[in-house]
C-alpha cells in the first residue's frame, strides 16, 4: 500500500510498497482509509520536536473510511461499515475509560513501561503519533490496522459526507473539549489564542456554550477572517498589543477564560521571551516555547481557567507560576476523550448545529501529502485545513 512515513525532521514521504496491515488481535479491524488529515500536532513531528519517532514511522491520526475485515471477537462492526476512527485508542474497560478519560487509557499504550518513565504514568495509546504512545501506524495510509475497534470507531450513518464527520476523530471534540473545560458561563469573556483549526473550533464551540463574547488572537490574515466569520473579535498580535486590546474588551479585568489552542510551536512579534525559547531551542536547553502559556497566565482574570488543548512535548522555561497560584488559576488541560464527545456532536453535525467542512482549505491526493506538510506548516496558499484522499 501507499502511505506517508516519517524518514526525519521535514523528510515526509509517499512511500509505495508499505506492507498491508492485517489482524492482530481478536478485537481489531482493517479500514480502507477514504479521508484523513494533516492535523497542527502532526507539524510537531515534522519540526523534529517530539521524541520518539523511528524512521518509517506511518504518520497521521485524523483519518475515516470502510470497514474491510474485522477481528473474530468484535461484535460492534461488520465489513462495510463506515467509521471515523478516534485518534486516541481506547480499551473501554479500564478505570480511566469507566471514568470516560479516554486519553489516559491504562492499557492501550504497548510502549507503557518507556511511557512511565518519561510521564510518572503512561498515557493512552495514540495513532501515528511516537512510540512514547504506543508506536501505532497513522491514518494517512490506505489501509489502518484499528486495534480495540470493538471500542473506538464511531459508524457513521447514511447520507453523510467524510468532510462532514472526518474531524469527529480529533480537532472538532478537541476545540469542544477545550471550550467545555472553561465551564462557560453567560457573562464569560474566551480569549482564544491560535486561528488554526482547533482555535477555530473552540470559538466555535464557546459562542454555542453561551460566552458573552469570544476573542481570538493570531496574526494570519486568513485565519483570522476565518475567525471572526465565526463570531469572534480578532487580535492581530502583529499589528497590536494583545495586552492592552484585552484590557479594552474586559474593562480592564481580563478574559474569565483562555484557550491555549497553540501549544510548544508558539509565534510572537517582537517578543524577548520568543527568542529566549528560540535561543534555548536551537542549544536543546528547552524543548517547547511557551509564549502563549505566558501570556495567558499574565491576562487571565484572578479566579480564571485556563484551558490547554494545545500539544506540549517536554520541558518549559520561566513560567510565571507564582502568577498563575496568587491569583488562584485553575490549569486544565490533555488529550482529548474523544469519545467522551462524539455522540453529541454527530447529534449536532446532523442538526445543522455546526457544519465542520468550513475550515477545509485544500483537499489533495495521498502523494501531494508531504508538499502540504510544508505548505501547512509555512501557512502558505491561504493553508488552514489539509484533506488527503488516499
């Protein structure tokens, strides 16, 4: 099969000739992939960020299509069945799972005792994403091994489209969660710093929770027009002063609630502490650089949430913690529980609630694959949402 692997830092490829996977276990299934995406976490391991990658790795946890065989023991799918496969794998039956933390599954992650080591304890397994998480090959393929399928998959009724449901695996339960974690209330100022696709996802989902009014912070045009089309107000943290444009919409009092749908890859405009991270990056003194974190921790409301959908890989430098205690932050954060979410926003999708195909920007074939990667990372060509059809 075809399929794009990981050969080092910004070396993707399409490689032919990728061995078919096949059962493993009384409980998976083969899906013949028919989407998948380049997610923003995916460019954390094109940049070389993330340890744990071994040449070859198949990348990509974003990913639908058909059921082609299923395990003797899995009794929730049946060969045709179309599925949205969730990124995180989940076993369903441990006590993280029966508490619905699906992310922080017990038993899914087959890397655990090297997952201990680096965490205190080990997280869920994750599709295409390091073998700290398992070393499960991706989605962007064209055939996908689903271990635990019995569990994760979510079947997908008639009549609707892969670029309607394709993101339930990820960024839409992502930006959802990220939104909920906030525990909105109707007078909530969200200030949402990122206009990618799980920024534009978390807008989307606080304005739905009831906020007063949600801000989005970015500096690409395109993103956030985007944003703004979803009923926010936009800063240009080029262009001004996240800080005192805050201060204005808030009287002064700072957003109740932030969303940092950014992560370890964090841009500012002439910013000290950005070339500190960069300075400690390039000598590996640091491994994430936190600006946004930062910046959050210092705008927030005393007695505000701040909510971290964004990816962290390691280690980060000068926190303002002493900040974040004295006035009395709570930090919210993780993988998403997928599957904590995806009934609800199905329900939504087929109400007309929210209609996720808008943040698609370009759809290409499986071999145009690794030139988006690039194209995606650089937000170049209007790029804020990569489709592949396998």
């Amino acid at each position: 099969m075809r399929a794009l692997r990981w050969h080092g830092k910004h070396d993707i490829r399409c490689d032919n000739h990728v061995p078919d996977p096949s059962i493993e276990d009384p409980r998976d299934a083969i899906i013949k992939v028919s989407s998948c995406a380049i997610c923003g976490s995916d460019l954390h391991l094109y940049d070389g960020f993330m340890p744990g990658m071994q040449h070859g790795d198949i990348m990509g946890h974003e990913f639908m299509g058909e059921v082609m065989e299923v395990g003797s023991a899995n009794k929730k799918l049946k060969v045709g069945d179309r599925v949205v496969v969730p990124f995180t794998i989940v076993c369903g039956e441990c006590d993280q799972c029966r508490r619905g933390n699906f992310s922080v599954c017990e038993r899914t992650n087959r890397n655990k005792d090297m997952a201990d080591k680096v965490f205190g304890h080990t997280t869920a397994g994750l599709f295409g994403y390091t073998h700290l998480t398992g070393g499960y090959a991706g989605g962007q393929a064209e055939y996908v091994r689903v271990p635990y399928a019995d569990v994760g998959p979510v079947v997908i009724p008639d009549g609707m489209t892969d670029e309607q449901v394709l993101f339930l695996g990820d960024i839409l339960p992502t930006g959802w969660q990220a939104a909920a974690q906030c525990d909105i209330q109707p007078t909530d100022t969200v200030a949402v710093w990122g206009a990618g696709p799980v920024g534009q996802f978390a807008i989307r989902s606080a304005i739905m929770m009831g906020a007063e009014q949600v801000v989005c912070i970015d500096n690409v045009p395109e993103r956030l027009s985007m944003a703004r089309a979803g009923g926010a107000i936009t800063i240009n943290f080029d262009e001004e002063s996240v800080l005192e444009r805050l201060g204005e919409l808030t009287r002064g009092k700072g957003p109740e609630k932030c969303i940092d749908s950014v992560g370890m890859e964090a841009h500012a405009a002439r910013s000290i502490d950005s070339m500190y991270d960069r300075a400690k990056q390039a000598l590996m003194l640091e491994s994430d650089r936190p600006h946004v974190l930062r910046e959050m921790i210092y705008v927030c409301r005393p007695a505000g949430i701040i909510s971290i959908p964004g990816v962290y890989g390691g280690l980060i430098d000068k926190i303002p913690f002493g900040a974040a205690m004295n006035k009395g932050l709570t930090f919210r954060m993780g993988q998403t529980h997928v599957n904590r979410w995806t009934d609800d926003l199905l329900k939504r999708i087929q109400e007309g609630q929210i209609d996720p195909t808008f943040v698609i920007t370009h759809s290409v074939s499986l071999e145009q694959g690794p030139e988006m990667y690039k194209t995606f990372r650089d937000k170049h060509d209007g790029c804020i949402k990569v489709v592949l059809k396998p």
